[in-house]
C-alpha cells in the first residue's frame, strides 16, 4: 500500500496560531501542515504571517523543532481587480521561505477568460518560487464544478498548474466520479478530504456555512469517499479540513479535533485496503 503523508489544514483547527498549529499538527501525528497567509473571510481569525516577521521566525522554529513541513500555503483569491504581481508576489515569497511547495488559489471571477489569464499569470510568478497553484473549484465561486476547473487549467497549460479537488466540494458541486478519473494525476498534488452529513441543500448560503463550519470526519458523513479515493492517485497528500464549529463549540480542544480527523481518515484508508 502506498504511504500517505497527512496534513492538517488551517481551517480544521483555525483558532490556533501557526506555530502552535504545527505543534498541535506535530502532536496529533501528521507529518505537514496547510498555513492560511491570506484570510478567507473579513471576519475570520487571523494572524498575519505575512506581515509579522516575529511570528514567522516562531513559525519556522516550531517547524524545524517538530519535524513538520508546510505543504500549502492559502488562501488566494483572483478577483475581477486582481493584479497578479502586486497582489500576490509577497505571499508566495513567504510561503517558499516556509518551505512550501503548493497554494491554493480560489476563483472569484465568474469572467473565465480573464480569470484563466490570471491564473496562467499567477502560474508563471509561482514558478520563480518553486509553487505549484491549485485552481480549486467551489459551487459559490467562479469556478463551480470540476468540469469548469479541467477546462481552465487546460488552457492555462502551464507545467505548475495544479487542480484541487477538495471532498465537499466535489459533492455539492454534484461533480462526477468518471470526469474526476480522466484528471492527468500530475495535476494533483494534494487533495483535501472531509465528509457531510445528508444531500446537497438547494440553498447556497447554506453550503456556504455547511463548508465552513458543519463538516464532518471521513467515514461519518454521506460523502462516497471510496469511490472519490479510488479514482484519486494512490499516494496523493490528504489535507484534513474539516471545520466543525459544534465540537469546538462544545469545548472539544484543536488537539482532540486534529486526532481525531487524523484517526477517522485513516481508519477509513484501512477499511478500503481490507
């Protein structure tokens, strides 16, 4: 069986700072970590990795005490406005200097040409720092559906060009096992797993919140993850984000959600080699 390295991303435990994100990542048994340098939301929690040079010195000390590594760096988000270079240059200097090697990159333009010159310009800045952005596909964003996102990263043919295909979301973008099968592999150097509990809601502000704080663990939801593991490469990175607002909620500590994502998933990856 191929070994499997597991990450745990920012939004699964998004109260922590980065450095004790990497040791809560470091005790809970994963080997890398996804670092949130730009805020998703307005109104989220953030720390500021990019503007603080002391908390990326505690940042990288943590990581090199731990052992753990950064696989992604996120959130960025090309807009109708983005200027590629302006914009995103500084992020993607910090996320090498971490020792990253992807980024996630979401598409909030619903103009698809302008949007895929973005990310073909986007690409081509990421490559001066050794990064490999994954175009990644939302129901609410510009790029709805796996459908939409092969056909950009198709035109964009850039060798760093990566597609990320993320659980809940290719569930409530009710995207399809035999499309996600013809997916070049080199296109995926991560993916990022999750479950969710019933069918997909016929209103999007409810996806909306269900993405960002109602998801469950691998195996405890409605998600066919089998079928969504099978079709993906065998030794792919799975980055654990899974938000679950209840638990924490609850007083369920970052530590005992990190663990416990890590052990549902891989009970789940030992169920399917059985």
């Amino acid at each position: 069986m191929p070994t499997r390295s597991f990450s745990l991303a920012a939004l699964t435990v998004l109260e922590l700072s980065p450095p004790d994100m990497v040791e809560v990542a470091a005790r809970a048994g994963y080997q890398q970590v996804g670092l949130r340098l730009v805020p998703a939301t307005p109104d989220e929690q953030h720390f500021p990795l990019v503007a603080d040079a002391a908390l990326r010195r505690q940042t990288l000390a943590r990581l090199h005490d731990t052992g753990i590594q950064v696989l992604d760096i996120e959130i960025l988000r090309l807009k109708p406005e983005s200027r590629v270079e302006s914009d995103f240059a500084r992020a993607l200097e910090i996320g090498a200097e971490l020792g990253a090697s992807q980024v996630l990159v979401a598409g909030n333009d619903d103009d698809e040409a302008r949007l895929t010159d973005n990310f073909t310009g986007l690409c081509d800045l990421a490559a001066g720092f050794g990064l490999n952005p994954h175009l990644e596909f939302m129901p609410w964003t510009g790029v709805k559906n796996l459908e939409q996102a092969r056909r950009i990263v198709t035109a964009v043919a850039r060798p760093n060009a990566g597609l990320l295909v993320d659980a809940f979301h290719f569930d409530r973008s009710g995207s399809h096992l035999d499309d996600l099968a013809t997916i070049p592999a080199g296109w995926m150097h991560y993916v990022q797993l999750c479950d969710v509990i019933g069918s997909r809601p016929d209103d999007m502000a409810e996806i909306i919140r269900q993405a960002r704080q109602e998801r469950c663990f691998p195996g405890d939801g409605d998600i066919d993850l089998e079928g969504l593991l099978h079709v993906l490469p065998s030794d792919v990175p799975l980055s654990l984000e899974i938000p679950t607002q209840a638990l924490r909620e609850r007083g369920v500590s970052a530590l005992d959600r990190a663990r416990m994502a890590l052990e549902k998933t891989q009970r789940l990856l030992g169920s399917l080699s059985g």
